[in-house]
C-alpha cells in the first residue's frame, strides 16, 4: 500500500511540473512572433511507423547506411529499390497508416499563426492527412509517395515530380522509369549522401529563414541526429530563441524546455492549453499523500 502511496505522490508531482511546463512553453508560443516546429519519426511512432534511429524497433543499421544513397541508386538501381526501399519503406505503403493525435494537434498548433511552420524530416505524408495546411509544411527530407526522373536535371520531361508510378514488379527486378528517357524514376526522397539543396521540393532555403527568424523552436520526436536539428540547435542558440524538446528522451544539451513523453500526448495537452490557458497554478493545492 505504501509503495502504491509512494508512486502516486512521484506521480502527481510529475504532474505538477509537467504542467507548469506546458504553461510556461503556451506563454512563450502566443507571444512570439515566430514558432517553427521541427519534427522526426518519434512523432509517426504512434501510428506504427518504426524509427529510423532510436528505439527497440529502429531501422537504423547497415541496410539503411549502406544503401539509402545516390551513389547505390546509380549504380545498382534494382537493387536499390528492392532492397533499401522495400527493406526500410514497407510500413508507409500500409493501407490501415493514419495520422495519431500527435499530428492534429500540431495541425492545430501551427494554424494559429499563419507565420508558424512545421519542418518535418518524415516523408510518411501523415502531415498532410492530419489537416495540415501545405503553405505551413516543409517537408525537409522528401515524399514518398513521389517520384523523379533520376536524370531529371538534363531530362526536358522529367523535372516535374510525379505521384504514381508502377511498384507492382519490384521484387522482379522490373523498376519504374522515366516515360520522357527512360532513365531510372526514384522516390523523391533525401539520400544519406545528397544535400537538401539537392532538390526544390525539399524547400531548404524556406526552412532556413524561417530558423533564422523563429522566437521559439520546438523540437518533436527527433533524436536530433540528422542535419536540419544541428542547423536549428546553431540558428537557435544564435539569435536566443527559446527552445523546447517533445520526445520520450531528453535533448543531449542544455538550455532545453523539457516536456517529456509521447508527442502524441503531450501535444494534445500543449494545444488545450493554448486554447484554455489554466488558471494560476499556485492556487492548485498540493496533491495530499
Ligand atoms: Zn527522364
């Protein structure tokens, strides 16, 4: 009985602190001018999608390494396809994938300021069918669900990015290609080896002014590992934005804003609370043992 006692006082102060966090992160988001977003796959586990690095669960290993590069695709492109792409992109094809309650309330939380962005390094399309507004989503790292022309710089055809090409034989060897050169198609996806000016679709000069310009920048899900969370944490610490840290796991640097647990519920709770500001919490007693 006592131990129960014991877990529901560490709880309840939990609680305490948890609150007077997300209070303290709404404040700071309704009087900033800007608030961008920037997102990774802890926010679409939720939904059932793997983890590319952190996690029991996570895909991160030689296969994506090795593999998820430009260099393979030219070289071994029906391989590449079948191997990497189908190896480490079945989940996302799923017909049962659908946006958690993360997603919408980050749909809900952007919408407020038209100025507000969401950089996303997941190429999961869950944004989207959550309800968020395109002109407020970068999708940093890519679609999965399009394709281009693989020689679409020198291809006259093959610029635009297209969204249905035929996957029904990859594992024949049989690869979507170009209709214009009949070059290999590929998803329009960042490579572990490319630039994010490698393509426009990646908007990576948007994203990086609206860093540049963010009062606060709230980091979701992300194992901050990959190039778009360091340029935030530089761009961040330049001009003194505040910033906050949404995930399971603690950011590895200081001077963060904690609000540990699952995005897709502490999201939710971040929304209501913009929504319904609480009442001052130093009249809320305490939790009595
Ligand atoms: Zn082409």
């Amino acid at each position: 009985m006592q131990r129960r006692g014991g877990v529901r006082i560490v709880r309840a102060a939990y609680l305490r602190r948890m609150d007077a966090e997300l209070e303290r992160v709404a404040r700071w988001i309704r009087g900033a001018g800007r608030v961008v977003y920037v997102v990774g796959a802890g926010l679409s586990v939720p939904s059932g999608i793997r983890a590319y690095r952190s996690g029991p669960d996570a895909i991160w290993d030689e296969l994506v390494t090795s593999w998820g590069t430009r260099e393979k695709l030219e070289a071994e492109p029906a391989a590449w396809w079948k191997i990497f792409w189908l190896g480490a992109h079945a989940d996302l094809g799923r017909e049962d994938l659908a946006p958690n309650d993360g997603h919408r309330a980050l749909a809900r939380l952007v919408a407020r300021d038209a100025r507000d962005l969401v950089i996303t390094q997941n190429v999961d399309g869950l944004h989207r069918r959550a309800g968020h507004l395109e002109t407020q989503l970068v999708e940093i790292h890519g679609r999965h669900d399009r394709f281009v022309c693989t020689a679409h710089a020198r291809c006259a055809g093959g610029r635009e990015p297209i969204d249905r090409v035929d996957l029904s034989r990859l594992e024949e060897g049989v690869i979507p290609r170009c209709a214009h050169c009949r070059a290999p198609m590929r998803p329009l996806v960042l490579l572990f080896d490319e630039l994010y000016e490698s393509h426009p679709a990646f908007q990576a000069r948007r994203a990086r002014r609206a860093l540049d310009e963010a009062d606060v920048v709230v980091f979701v899900g992300t194992s901050f590992s990959v190039g778009i969370t360091s340029l935030a944490i530089r761009s961040a610490r330049f001009t003194h934005a505040r910033v906050v840290n949404v995930n399971v796991e603690r950011a590895p640097f200081e001077d963060v804003t904690e609000l540990t647990g699952s995005a897709a519920d502490v999201l939710p709770r971040l929304a209501r609370e913009l929504d319904h500001p609480s009442p001052d919490r130093d009249t809320v007693p305490p939790a009595s043992p």
